[in-house]
C-alpha cells in the first residue's frame, strides 16, 4: 500500500498541520492525538472521524 496523507485545516481548521503516514489507521491515531493538543477536542466523535476518514489521500 502506498502512503497517505491528511490535513488539518479540511477538517475546517484554520491550522497547517499535515501528515503522512503508512495506513490510514496510523493516520486516525495520529489526528486523534493532534486534535486532543491542538484544538482541545478530547474525544473523536463519529461525525469528526467520517471528515478524518474522507480527507485521507494517497501520496
């Protein structure tokens, strides 16, 4: 599989933040931990986790 990559800011954050990573689970684990230290989002709800999910792309 090839790598992906995801966005902060489409999930509507005004944030640069931008990852790469080897699956989209690693991706999911990583803005999980990003949005708890960022943007003081605690949890990753089911609505949060769909926009995560679709803004993941092959890089």
């Amino acid at each position: 599989m090839s790598a992906v990559a995801f966005e902060c800011k489409s999930l509507g954050f005004s944030c640069e933040w931008a990852l790469r990573a080897d699956t989209p689970r690693e991706v999911v684990d990583r803005v999980r931990d990003h949005l708890r230290c960022a943007h003081n989002t605690p949890e990753l709800s089911a609505e949060i986790l769909r926009k995560v999910e679709s803004a993941i792309h092959p890089v």
